[in-house]
C-alpha cells in the first residue's frame, strides 16, 4: 500500500537506512522501470540532477540522493495502461489522478518497502511517503513565449491550489506577499479539495497535445518552468548515457537540455549551495516483505 500522509505511525517504522542503500534501492527502482519501458516500447530520459549527475559525475551528483526520469505524456499513458501501475510486487505507480492516487502534482514510482519522511528547510512541514523515483510528463507547448510563460503560471497556480488543499499544519515559507497569499485563499483550496485541483491541473497540463506540437516541456512539476521549454527534436530518439556504471536513456540533444535548465553545466556550484534533500528513510513494517 502506498504511504502518502502527513501523519505516520512511527511503530510502523523499522531500520533506518543510510545515503548509500537509500541509492542502492533506487537504483533497483530505476532498472526495474528501465526495463519495463525498453521491452515494451516505451520512452524514457533521465532528466534533470540525474542526467546532470551522468553527465558530469558518472552517477549520482555527490550531494544528491534522488533520481529523475521525463517522459512523453503519451508513453507514460502507455506505461500505466500496460502495467497496471506495478512493476512488480513492491513497486508502484503513484500519481495525483491515480488509480492509485498520490498527492504530488506528478507521478511517482513507489517502493511500498521503504517509508521516507521529507522535512521542509523550515521544519515547519513534514510529509510521509514511500521511497520514490520521480516521472515527469512531457506536454505539448505552444511557440508563442507569451502564451507558454501564461501556461506556466496558470498551471503553477494549481499546483499551489492543490497543495494548500492537501497539506495540513502551518504554512512554511518565510512572511511575505507570498506567504500572505497562500493563507488567503487556503480555504477556498480545502473547501474544493485537493482531487478538484488535481482534476483541473491534469486537463491544464494536457491542454496542447503533444504529437501536434514542435515544443514541449514539464508544466506539472514545482519546479522547473521556462528551463526545460525545448524543441521535442531535443528528446528525440534517446541517446545512452551511463549512471553508476549502466546505461540508461537520455535526451538527443542532451547538452541542450542541460544547458537550458543550469547554463554551465559542467561547473561545479559553490560548496553552499551543495545541499541534499531533507529526506530520512526507514524500512517499512507495513509494506510487502
């Protein structure tokens, strides 16, 4: 069963695992999803810190300990369909319109064996789930600058709504017009529900239909905007780039791709801004054994 709370029984936590199984595991995730995608037609790139990480690092950036995959909305239509939303006994397919519903604005691979806890940088929100790889759609985008920054915003905006409906607890973030905003229309957000804002932001996000158009990007993550807007001849039929010591698919124009979203990819940030996830992860007593 997926976890997706903001409250978890703790007796239900068991081992504590450290940065290197926690890779390990995903790892596992990755191959079990790459394989799944390869024998059955099915496009994927890494994107993002991981296609960054293989490029750069061979592997994982050293202060990073998650992993990313984008996918042309149609084959991840086709992913889902085929395998049901499990890709095996312990692993499945999470996502805000479900069938197996997840309350982030994109979907997830789930391993239902691990239960991860995610601190907010203010300490002010928690949020339980299981270990995860993340699945970000690929959508259809128009040419004109103007209409996609439009999309952008209004999409952003029903992530925002669809997360103040969910979430419990205080607010986090610093005070401010932003802060302020959110606390505003935070009932209006409850009152609908976070399924009402899901419903909406999947029909924002599949708006422009991806065969029809020559540009393309990620519209449901949090976030990346403007940076991943791309020619889809960008991703084109996947190159190979390897990930800790295997090969996996990347974009075809892939150092267009990094260039667009970090400018100078190959160097390195300064040491503070180096940071990880805020994430703890244990086995869980509750998942599949």
């Amino acid at each position: 069963m997926v976890v997706d709370a903001t409250e978890f029984d703790a007796s239900k936590l068991g081992r504590k695992i450290g940065v290197e199984e926690l890779r390990r595991i995903q790892l596992d995730m990755l191959d079990a999803l790459a394989d799944f995608c390869d024998a059955h037609g099915i496009t994927y790139y890494l994107s993002a810190g991981s296609l960054l990480g293989a490029v750069r690092h061979g592997g994982y950036i050293p202060w990073d300990d998650d992993i990313d995959v984008n996918m042309p909305r149609p084959d991840y239509e086709k992913l889902k369909q085929l395998s049901g939303c499990r890709l095996n006994d312990h692993l499945e397919i999470a996502s805000p319109e479900g069938p197996i519903e997840h309350s982030t604005s994109f979907p997830r691979v789930c391993d239902t064996r691990y239960v991860l806890r995610s601190n907010s940088r203010d300490g002010k929100s928690v949020y339980y789930t299981n270990m995860f790889i993340d699945i970000f759609p690929i959508e259809g985008l128009p040419t004109n600058l103007k209409r996609v920054r439009l999309h952008y915003y209004h999409t952003k905006a029903l992530i925002t709504m669809r997360k103040l409906a969910y979430f419990k607890g205080p607010l986090s973030g610093q005070p401010g017009f932003f802060k302020t905003a959110r606390t505003i229309v935070r009932p209006l957000a409850k009152l609908m529900g976070y399924r009402f804002w899901n419903r909406r932001l999947l029909k924002a996000a599949m708006k422009y239909r991806y065969e029809d158009c020559e540009y393309v990007g990620v519209v449901t993550g949090y976030v990346h905007t403007m940076e991943e807007y791309i020619k889809k001849e960008g991703y084109g039929t996947p190159t190979t780039v390897t990930f800790e010591g295997k090969p996996y698919k990347a974009p075809a124009d892939w150092d267009k791709y990094l260039s667009n979203l970090y400018g100078d990819y190959m160097k390195l940030p300064p040491e503070s801004e180096r940071r990880m996830h805020h994430f703890d992860v244990w086995e869980y007593a509750g998942g599949n054994q």
